[in-house]
C-alpha cells in the first residue's frame, strides 16, 4: 500500500465525522500500522483496543486491529470498555499502549481515537509527532512469522469494576436511591452493577445502546431527562456520564445540575480534610472564578491550564498534586487512575457525603459560583480569532466594563469545528448580554452572517 495521509492530533486525539478525511477506514488502517511502529518496542509487542458503543466502532476496530497486525503488534480487544477503564486495562495487562476508539460526547455519526502509553496516560506530543510523520511512510507489511496476534480479554469488564471497588473498600450507599444514566455509551454495563454492589438503590437511563442513540438526549451533556426523574422519583443523587465514560455530571435531589467545578470543590473540601489534597488543585481557563477562590480559601493553591484533561494531568504531574478536572466533568485525581474517571469521580463525592453525613445540595452551601455564559459558533474557516480587530476591540472593551469581577474567554474547541465564547462576572445580566454582544461579533467575523 502506497497511500499516505496526513492529521494532527487535537487536545482529545483524532476525531470527525466518520466518513469524512480523516475518519475513513483506509486511514484508520494507516493510523494503526503508525501506531505500531512508533509504539511498539523490540521483540513481542501488545496494544489495548477498547471502544464505546457507536456503530462504527465494529468497522474501526477491525481495521486499526488489521493496521496493527501488520506492524508486528499484538492486540488485546477489550470491547465496549469506557475510557478509564482502558487507560487502566493498558497497565493491567502490561500493555505498550492503548486505544480508545470513541468520540466522547459527540453523536454516533462521529467517532474519534485517542491513545494511551504504557502508563495508561495520554501520549506526549512527541510521540504524537511520530506517529504523524509514519502516516507520510507507505505501509510496509511485517513477514508473516511476526504478524500481531488478537486476543478478546472476555473478563474486562469485572476487572475494571473489581479495581474501582478495591479504591473506596469502605464505601456503603445503602439508604441511597441513585439514578444513573450512562448515555447509552461506554458505562452501560458497567456503572450501574457497580454502583448496585456498594448497596446504593439504583434506577438507570441510557443503558440499551443501539448503535445510533449514544449521547442523543441522555448522559452528560443533555440532563433534563435525568433532572425530571431525580424529582419524579424522589432520589436521593443522579449521576451523568458521557459517550465514553470519562466525564461525570451530578443532580442533586431537587433536581439542580452539579457540574464538573461543583464537584472538584467538593473533592477538594473533603481531601483537604483527609490529607489525601495538601498542596493544590488544577484547573483550567474554563473553571468558574469561584472555585478558585474557594479552593483558595481551604489554603490550598489554584492553578490553570489550557482546555483538556492532558494539559490538567500535565500540570498535576508537574506539580506534584493529587487533584484536577474541567467543568464539563473531566476529572483526575492522580492517586486513582491516570486520566479523567467518571466513575471514580462519583464515588469519591458520594464518599465525601456519606462522611459529612449530608446531601449533595448542603455540600455546596459555602461554594459561590460566578455567572458563566458559554456560546459556541459553528465555524468552518482556519483563522484565529484572536487575530481579528473587530473580534479583540470587542473582548477589551467587555474586560474593560467588567473590570476585576469578569473574564473573557475566547477559543478554537479542539474536538469540534466550533469557536466558544465564554463571559463570567458577578451580574448575570451583564454576564448574558457580554456574551450575547460577543458572540454576535464573533459569528459575523467569522462566518460573514449578520449579527
């Protein structure tokens, strides 16, 4: 095979719309044959392939196996596996790396691959640049005597459940009534056994995947459903997940949304008090300006990075900190797993509540969150934004009337072909109307339609 491709890896790997450059099947073939020449090492070599539950997953899974092969790898087929639990697998079997076939939270007719190195943790962009550059080799076949094998690891599903279970070993939710929603994705067969074997009463949502319906009006980015089944049926916490199970999303029992800075609050609050927390916590330039002055108040030091959970495990890694996340759920606590959990996440807030002795709701009484408007723009040309005049007097003159109280965000989103505007201050009217102005702007540079 002569073909050769070329991509970039965004802040959450390679993802599109499948059929489209550069999710194609021919491709995924390369990327695998790129992967496993840049990853795998002398002698026997072994890659982990997990996936969520997206049609396309059975075709792409076949051709990075096919890709793989013919680079002289092994490959582990752990099947609808979520995300953490195939950065775990990845160390568990001694793995030279892992894939996760997945496009997060986008809908079916995307999809996506993310990789992880031996250590289960996002590949570096040194190993990223490699594999970019083998894309540009042609596909050369190993000899025969030294094709990769596959194997189905058929117990992967109770091996990651047994793991999260052996990190909260006295963790009880008898008494609680939990409803889950899993997005039809990833975490369908796997959340709620787990959450049933701590004792917890469990009601689900988004656990019969077809192929077509993961993330589609369920899991972490769409909560109305579960919001109007927490208060119809009287429970006590819902729990949100997305497409591949990494972020998590809470309600609590009136039915209000807690999201990913709620709970990193909560995490905090309850590790500074364990010690388990004792230097700082990681945010990133999304995070709500009130947890960062509530984290800083516990005495703890607040720090943020760009938007992705590699750049807030890069950063916890270089601290030397135990805890990190984004308020979209993505959240990492390094004595855990090594990326974002969702699971692990939830358990940990429904470990700091049964310790408090109180509802979700009471644990985020001292919390006072910022208003924070996010609009996104569909985008389809290549410039910077921030590059643009009309765009940058715009976001002075907001920064300007909001002074110290506000903040303006303005960024490419590195999963999708959207530019997010976000605004955040102290008066929601003034927040709602900044964003609303700016936006507007935004989309008539950008895009040349009216405002």
């Amino acid at each position: 095979m002569t073909m050769t491709f070329k991509t970039k890896f965004g802040t959450d790997g390679i993802r599109g719309r499948v059929g489209e450059a550069p999710i194609t099947v021919d491709y995924i073939l390369k990327l695998g044959w790129a992967a496993g020449r840049v990853l795998a090492k002398q002698g026997t070599s072994k890659v982990v392939i997990g996936k969520d539950t997206r049609i396309s997953g059975y075709m792409f899974e076949s051709a990075l196996e096919a890709g793989l092969s013919a680079a002289g790898v092994d490959v582990c087929l752990l099947g609808p596996m979520p995300t953490p639990g195939i950065a775990y697998l990845t160390r568990e079997l001694k793995a030279d790396a892992g894939i996760v076939i997945s496009a997060s939270h986008n809908p079916y007719t995307d999809n996506g691959f993310k990789f992880f190195s031996s250590k289960g943790e996002k590949l570096d962009a040194d190993t990223e640049q490699l594999i970019e550059q083998h894309l540009a080799i042609p596909l050369v076949t190993v000899a025969p005597d030294h094709l990769g094998k596959a194997y189905r690891i058929e117990n992967a599903q109770q091996r990651y459940i047994d793991f999260c279970k052996q990190q909260f070993k006295n963790l009880s939710l008898h008494g609680l009534k939990i409803i889950v929603d899993c997005a039809n994705g990833a975490n369908y067969h796997i959340a709620p056994q787990l959450f049933a074997q701590f004792g917890a009463q469990i009601e689900t949502l988004g656990v019969s995947p077809n192929g077509l319906n993961i993330n589609d009006h369920c899991g972490s980015t769409y909560t109305t459903n579960l919001q109007q089944a927490v208060v119809k049926q009287k429970a006590d916490v819902g729990i949100a997940f997305d497409g591949d199970g990494d972020r998590v999303i809470m309600v609590d029992h009136t039915g209000e949304v807690i999201d990913g800075d709620q709970l990193v609050y909560i995490m905090a609050k309850y590790g500074a008090e364990k010690k388990t927390v004792k230097k700082g916590v990681v945010g990133t330039q999304m995070s709500n300006l009130g947890l960062e002055q509530a984290i800083k108040k516990m005495g703890l030091k607040f720090t943020r990075t760009n938007v992705g959970d590699k750049f807030v495990l890069a950063a916890l890694q270089e601290a030397g900190w135990q805890l990190g996340g984004e308020s979209s759920g993505h959240i990492i606590q390094m004595q855990r797993n090594s990326t974002g959990d969702g699971i692990m996440a939830a358990l940990q807030v429904l470990e700091a509540l049964q310790f408090w002795k109180i509802s979700l709701r009471d644990a985020l009484t001292e919390l006072v969150m910022h208003p924070q408007v996010m609009i996104n723009i569909a985008v389809k040309c290549s410039q910077d934004p921030l590059k643009q005049p009309d765009i940058v007097k715009a976001i002075e003159d907001i920064e300007k009337q909001m002074g110290s109280d506000g903040r303006v965000l303005l960024r490419r989103s590195g999963t999708e072909p959207v530019v997010r505007v976000m605004v955040e201050g102290r008066d929601n009217k003034q927040v709602r109307h900044n964003a609303t102005v700016l936006a507007g702007i935004v989309k008539n540079v950008l895009t040349h339609e009216p405002v």
